[in-house]
C-alpha cells in the first residue's frame, strides 16, 4: 500500500507531496540500524542519515509544516521505528526554540540540528508529573545571573545520546510557574540512569544535583514554560498520529503478502472470507485515521494554530486503530508472527507505547470533550 491513495487529496502541496515521495524512496533503499543490537548508535545512525540527506529542515527549521512533519514521520515510521524517533525527537527539541528561542539560541542549535551534527531532546516528564504539567517539581533555583537545578526527571527520550535538552522546571510555586531552559549534557552534578523501554530506544531518567546553568539558557521568560510546552507538544500531538499510521500502514502490507502466500484448508487465507473480513476493517480504519491526520495537519497549517480538538481526535482514533490493526495483523500471521523478530512482534511492540505519548488516549478524550462543551456553551471558554 504506497502512499499515493491518499497523497494526492487536495491537503497537500506539489512541493510536500514531492518531498513524501522522495523521502519514500530514500528510506526504502537505505539500511536502517537495528536498536536490538545498539539503541544509541542506531539512534545516532538514522539521525546522521536524516542530517545528510536535508530532509530535517522540515522538523526544526523555518517555516515550520505540520503537514510536511506527518508526512515524514508516516513514511519513517513505515520503514524503520529508530528513524521516526530521531525525527520526532529532533522537532521536539527544536520546535520550543522557534516558538520562544532568542536568536543566539537559534543560531547555537537549529543549524547544527538539521545537519544531525546535534542530537536534541525534550525532557518534561517527572515521577509524579506527565500529562498533568502543574505537578512539575524539578527546581530552578535562581542566584544571580545563575540557576541551580535540583530533582530528576524519567521517561526522557535521548537519554546519553542527546547534546541538549528543552528542559522544563519549576521557577516559582505558582500552578503555572514553570520555565523552559537550554540543557547541554555535559554538567557538573548530571548524571543519567538508562530504562529499558517495550521497544528499543535510548530512555532514562535525568538526576540533577544543584546542577549550574546561566541566565542565558532560559527560553522565553520565566513562567513561560507552560505555554512552550504545550505549544509544542500541540504541534507534535498530530504527528504521534501519522507515525501511528505509519506502522499501521506497514503492518497491513505484511498482512496482504502473509495473507496471499499462505495456504489453509485447500485455500489461501487471503481466500478466506473471515481473512477477507479482517483486511477490510484494517483497510478502512486506517485510511480514517490517515484522513484525520491529515484533515488537523492541514488545518494548522492554514491558519488554525490551536488545534486541541482536531489533534485530540486524530491522535486518539490512530494510535487506538492502529493497536487493533497491528494485533489484527499478528493474528492473521500465526505462530511464526508473534516469535521475537518478526515484523509483526516489532510493530507490535513499537505501537503500545504511542497510545500513552504526548497524552494518554484517555487525555485525548478529555481534551475533546471540553472543547466540545465550550462549542456547545457549557462551560467557560
């Protein structure tokens, strides 16, 4: 199933389509690392490849497309789960300075990020803090021209890869005093515990041990964070979607092949009229979820910068249809398909985690049915 059956909607550009295509192309030909063997290098790997080929301007450079990041991270995810997380991690890291980064800022990271020459990374969650941001408790203490940060964060994508992070602490008790700063890696009193996450990719936690930063690496104001982090992540929350898709779509045409090679009871199991049955709802939710994503990315990108329902229902209804499609694809693929290795236990693997991303399918719920309400005058706006 290529990308073309959707593509060519009027959503896109001619240039974002060329651009799907041509990426297509690249990942279908190249060797993507394994994160079996080595998740840090294969990290780095896709990240050297993605630099070299020009491709990363479109996740952290000006102007930024969410069309031309779904696009993307559909088509990686399609080919390779360590490409779509160097992406994706790139454009987080790199999406809080060019909403709020000064033009030091800017020029010290972004251009050494679409080259790859830079690994970025996001670092927000905390033991007792992730969809709700007003628990954050790492502490940004502030003397003079200097903060110290005391506390840990965990769940932090990069962890020992990334040269710097968009970190978020607290600067003030207030719900919303949280600030956003510029972390290099290498600190006195950093240091890093690795966690071991269902599918390979560098995680862990961040301790920090009065660890020193200058005024300079604050992003924004002070109090700022909030609304930095959101911001992204309101950007980012569609394209969690399209890579969603992206697995899907992947595991469809495992199943299609599966599905006409194998024999049963006198019969292909693509013969099969409950086979037949299977491959039709998978076909059909996942070209709903392709039209979701595409519908918030479209509209984003012309006009409506805050897209929380649009995002919400894209972002639940993929990650949930595509955890039912890749099961679906695991069943009709047998023993052999739930072995470790096989394409099917890997997609498998790689989509469970994106149904808790960047907010819980349950969130997302949530966040629909308040903007429903304030649509219907319900509540305040």
């Amino acid at each position: 199933m290529t990308m073309e059956d959707l593509l060519n909607l009027p959503f896109f550009t001619d240039d974002q389509r060329s651009f799907a295509r041509e990426l297509d192309v690249n990942a279908r030909q190249h060797t993507w690392p394994d994160p079996e063997l080595d998740d840090a290098a294969a990290l780095k790997g896709a990240l050297a490849t993605l630099g070299k080929s020009g491709s990363l301007k479109h996740a952290v450079g000006e102007p930024w497309s969410m069309r031309a990041n779904v696009l993307a991270r559909e088509v990686l995810a399609y080919h390779s789960g360590i490409a779509d997380l160097a992406w994706a991690m790139q454009a987080l890291g790199g999406v809080p300075l060019l909403i709020a980064g000064n033009d030091a800022q800017k020029q010290q990271i972004l251009a050494k990020a679409i080259t790859g020459e830079h690994c970025l990374g996001f670092a927000i969650t905390e033991p007792d803090a992730g969809s709700d941001l007003s628990r954050l408790s790492l502490r940004a203490q502030k003397a003079g021209d200097e903060y110290f940060l005391t506390g840990e964060k965990h769940l932090v994508s990069n962890v020992g890869v990334a040269d710097y992070f968009v970190l978020f602490a607290r600067t003030s008790d207030e719900r919303r005093g949280v600030s956003a700063f510029l972390l290099p890696t290498k600190l006195h009193g950093l240091s890093f515990e690795l966690q071991r996450p269902l599918s390979p990719h560098p995680l862990g936690r961040m301790i920090f041990d009065k660890v020193k930063l200058p005024a300079s690496a604050l992003i924004g104001d002070e109090g700022d964070g909030m609304g930095i982090a959101l911001g992204t992540l309101g950007r980012m929350r569609t394209t969690v979607a399209a890579a969603a898709n992206g697995f899907a779509r992947r595991a469809l045409d495992e199943a299609l092949k599966h599905a006409g090679q194998r024999e049963m009871f006198g019969k292909t199991l693509a013969e099969q009229p409950i086979a037949q049955g299977i491959l039709a709802e998978m076909r059909a939710r996942l070209d709903a979820s392709r039209l979701l994503t595409y519908r918030a990315a479209y509209e984003f990108d012309n006009g409506a910068k805050r897209i929380p329902m649009q995002a919400g229902i894209a972002k639940w209804q993929s990650t949930e249809n595509a955890q039912w499609i890749i099961d679906k694809a695991l069943q009709l693929g047998g023993g052999m398909a739930a072995l470790h290795g096989s394409i099917f236990e890997r997609l498998y693997r790689e989509i469970r985690p994106l149904r808790i991303y960047e907010g819980a399918s349950e969130v997302q719920q949530l966040v629909i049915s308040s903007e429903m309400l304030k649509e219907a005058g319900n509540t305040d706006g």
